[in-house]
C-alpha cells in the first residue's frame, strides 16, 4: 500500500509540472536549474551540430567548457553549409587545426555580453582582432575581416559560463 501512495505522489507531481507551463527556479544553493557549460548546450542544440564538429577538430571543446566568461557568436549548420564543401572539408583535417582555431575564436568574446549590452562599435575576440558591430534594421549584425556579414538570429543563450548568439554565418577573421 506505501508504495502505491509513493508512485501515486510521484506521478501527481509529474502531472502538476507537466501542466506547469513553466521551469521553477532551482532552491538556493543547487544547480538543479543551472545552465551546462557552452560546449554542452551548442553539443544539446541540433542546429549547432557542425559547430560542435568544428569545436572537437580545433580541439577548443574543453577551452569552451572552461570557467569563462566568454560570448560565442554560433554559426548555424546552414552556415557551415553556406561554405564551400572543400573549405569546410579542409578545415575539418587534423593539419589544419590551427587555422580552424584561428576561424573559430573569432567567433569568442572574452566577457559576457548579453544583447541588452551589445553597442555598434568594434570588439576584440579571442583571436585578437576585431569584429565590426552595427545595427541594421533593429537586428545586430557582425561584420568580419573580410567585409563578410551575419546576422544575429537568435540572442541570449544562457551558459553556465558566458552566453551564446546564434548566427547566420561563418565569420572570417583577416589573416584567414
């Protein structure tokens, strides 16, 4: 009988969250609700699936599993493909990691910056040179060292160490 009074408790709870609608925040002091690490949310996210590919080739998966902070402007699958088939072929090849590298922490903020903070102006990446930003049409757009542009489509990914921007496009930095 106890353990009917068990189950029937468990699956009333399930039922009532189900019906929730939305997530509770965690009590003080778990991380119940705590977001993962930037390489576990773009690993758990379908549409960033040749970023993560591309994040294991450089071998930048642990850097980005690190304490942070850090802002990733995350290519789409649909802008990997946008490349041509054998640049992105030839990145992917264990001799061209540092330049996969190079392309990637282009792509890294050193600090977070949620959307609500982001200005037009230039900013330093990881790999020390600038991305250009401006607004256009009420969406921010990235512009990169080879007059390369993407749009911001989705902001505000929370990470347990930064923030994620999802993006239109593979960036560029100058010396690529």
């Amino acid at each position: 009988m106890r353990k009917l009074v068990i189950l029937t408790a468990a699956v009333s709870v399930f039922a009532l969250a189900a019906c929730g609608g939305g997530k509770e925040p965690a009590a003080e002091g778990t991380d119940e609700a705590a977001p993962g690490t930037i390489t576990e949310i773009v690993r758990g996210n379908e549409e960033l699936s040749s970023l993560l590919a591309a994040v294991r080739a450089a071998g930048l998966a642990k850097t980005l599993s690190d304490e942070g902070p850090f802002t990733v402007f995350a290519p789409t699958d649909a802008a990997f493909a946008a490349l041509p088939q054998e640049t992105l072929q030839s990145l992917l090849k264990p001799e061209n990691a540092d330049q996969l590298t190079e392309i990637l922490t282009y792509h890294v903020v050193p600090a977070e910056v949620p959307a609500s903070e982001v200005t037009p102006g230039d900013v330093e990446t990881v790999n020390s040179a600038d991305l250009t930003v401006s607004m256009e049409d009420g969406n921010v757009v990235l512009e990169d060292g080879q007059g390369n542009e993407a749009t911001v489509a989705q902001t505000d990914i929370e990470a347990s160490n930064g923030v994620i921007h999802v993006i239109d496009a593979v960036l560029l930095p100058p010396s690529a």
